[in-house]
C-alpha cells in the first residue's frame, strides 16, 4: 500500500510541471493577442490611408504631359495653361461619362501651333501618336459630305457598310490612354456637317445613318481649330498699336458666336485663345527647329548672328511659325545637306554679301 501512495505522488509531481506549461502558454497568448490587438487598428489605419489615395484610370500624368508640350511649342503659355486645367479634370475622372472627355476651340491666327498641340498632346498620351484621328474640315466644305462622317442614308450605295471618315477603334482609345479627335480649320466645314456633329460634342456618340452603327467619343479629347477672328485682331493691334489679349478674346468670340449655331458653341467646354508669334519668341524657334534637324540628322548645326538676324527679319509675322520652317528649308537645309553629303559632322552658317553660305 505504501509503494502505492509513494506511486501516486510521483504521478502528481509530474503533472505539475505540465501544467505550470500550459499557465504560461496561455498567459503568452494571451499577450500575443493583446499585442495583435494594439497593432491591428495601426495597420488598418495605414491600409485605409493608402485606400484613400485617388488612382485615376488614366495612366498619363499631367506635368509629364505638359512639359513635353511645352518643351516642343513656343509662346503659347496662356494656351498651355487652360489645355492643362483641362487634363486635370480629365485625369481626375470628372468628366460626364456621357459626354466626350473634354471639347475645345483652339483660336488664333495661322501657325502658331493649334494643329500641333492636337499631335504633341496626342504623342504625350499614346508615346507614339497612334491614338489621333485627325479630320481636315476643308475637304468637308459642300454640304452632302455630311455623309462621309455620318454615313450613306439607307438607300443611297454605301449605306449598309456604314463608312466613315471616323477611325472607331482610334477614337474609342483604351482604359487607361484616351484618344485625341481633331477638327482641323472648323469653319472651312459646311453647316450641314457641323449640324452631324452636335450628337458627338453633346452625347459623346455619333449613330451612323443607316442607324446599325454607332461610334463611341465618350473616351475621346475633342480639338477642334479655327482661324475665325485672327483678321480682326491684326487689324485692332494695327490700329492700337499695342495687343490687348482680354479686347482680342472678345473679338474672337463675337465672331465665333457669329458663324457657328449657338447650339453648336453652347456645347463646346473651353474657347482656347493662340497668340500670334512674337520677336521674343522668335529665336527659341529657330534654336527648335535647328534642334529637331539635328534630331533627325544627327548633324550639328551652328547660325551666326548675322545669319540668325536675317531669318528673324525675313520673318513675316501672318504666317507664324510656318514661316520660320519655310525660311530654314529654302536657306539653311540646302547647305547642310551638301555638308551631310560630304560626310561632314557639322555645318557653320553665316552671312556673307547678304547670303548664306557655309563658313
């Protein structure tokens, strides 16, 4: 009986190294949960702010966007800026879903770059430019080419194929890249094909006359250019002597609203105002151009100051910058040329008895 009891104490002794375990295991769970606790809000907190940061669907970013526009276009700065308000709505996702992204009237005389912020705008977008569709509104000058936007009506050839100047697929752009339409010379365009495009500006779709088809603009920045008013505000600067941009911009948007039908205007978002190329900015497009030769052919080019003063004095301000490339080309290119002919790296233009010529 003894030997029992004495067998029975030792089963007790070893139970209670068992249990004193198990005492601490729980009371370190208990402060790993304690701790989860504690720690648990903190992450959610930290996942909750990450949730609130904005993550547009669009993938272009703004500054790069427009730094690369503005590095390739000169004394626009005013213009810039709205174009760049315009992109942050846009980015931001505050655009009507049943409206195209953003509609604007580029204004201004020729060549000071309303076409080309259409393509640079679209560049910066797409990396490549593919996402442009580019209509050229003077061909669109009698009114039954209408149907070459919106399509044959039913009975007439060509109806049932629903052809189109639209590019859908370009025009319709992807989730994150929206496309770029351009309207190029708006006013050269007949009223009947304009009338076609209040759906598109107004709705951001344009059902094709055989009713089948429709094309979607409601990813889509629509541009559209028109030199209307640039007459009037050369003559007011003649007679001022002086530019007045807040006089010009109501210049130009009496004469807008005088072409075009007050329901086409009342659909447009921004009226974007060019101003005509200054000497200021004159030689920073020439350094443009002569850098964007040399781009292309990797053949350095140097203007002397002489050379450089008799382009920006041959300069003739109706034409903008249109005028600079003529001058370049008719000037510049043919003596570089000989140079990269004769494989030569660089090219040193100066003035001699009033012509250019190597030096």
């Amino acid at each position: 009986m003894k030997a029992k009891k004495k067998s029975n104490k030792n089963s007790k002794e070893c139970k209670m190294p068992f249990i004193t375990d198990k005492l601490e295991s729980f009371k370190q769970e208990a402060s790993k949960n304690d701790k989860q606790q504690v720690e648990q809000p903190q992450q959610n907190k930290k996942q909750d702010k990450q949730s609130d940061r904005f993550l547009s669907r669009f993938e272009f970013e703004v500054p790069e966007v427009m730094s690369f526009i503005r590095s390739n276009l000169i004394g626009q700065d005013n213009a810039l800026l709205m174009l760049e308000k315009m992109l942050k709505v846009i980015k931001a996702e505050l655009s009507s879903p049943n409206r195209p992204l953003a509609v604007a009237l580029l204004l201004g005389p020729t060549g000071v770059g309303k076409t080309q912020t259409a393509k640079l705008l679209a560049k910066a977008l797409s990396k490549d430019g593919s996402n442009l569709c580019r209509i050229d509104m003077n061909t669109l000058a009698q009114e039954h080419y209408a149907a070459s936007l919106i399509g044959a009506p039913p009975g007439y050839v060509g109806s049932k194929e629903g052809n189109t100047l639209f590019d859908a697929n370009v025009i319709a752009g992807s989730y994150s890249v929206p496309s770029v339409v351009l309207f190029d010379e708006l006013e050269k365009a007949s009223k009947e094909v304009l009338v076609s495009l209040l759906d598109v500006l107004d709705s951001g779709e344009l059902t094709l006359s055989s009713g089948v088809k429709k094309i979607d603009f409601r990813n889509s920045i629509i541009l559209m250019t028109s030199n209307l008013g640039a007459k009037e505000v050369f003559a007011y600067q003649q007679k001022m002597g002086k530019n007045n941009p807040k006089k010009e911009h109501k210049i130009i948007k009496k004469i807008v609203e005088k072409n075009f039908l007050p329901e086409f205007v009342n659909r447009i978002d921004n009226l974007i105002y060019y101003s005509s190329i200054n000497k200021i900015n004159l030689n920073a497009i020439i350094d443009l151009e002569l850098a964007l030769i040399e781009k292309n052919t990797k053949h350095k080019i140097n203007l002397s100051n002489e050379a450089r003063n008799k382009l920006q004095k041959a300069y003739n301000f109706t034409y903008g910058v249109r005028d600079i490339k003529r001058l370049i080309a008719q000037n510049i290119l043919p003596l570089v040329a000989e140079r990269v002919l004769d494989s030569k790296l660089s090219s040193n233009v100066v003035l001699q008895n009033d012509d250019f010529v190597i030096g």
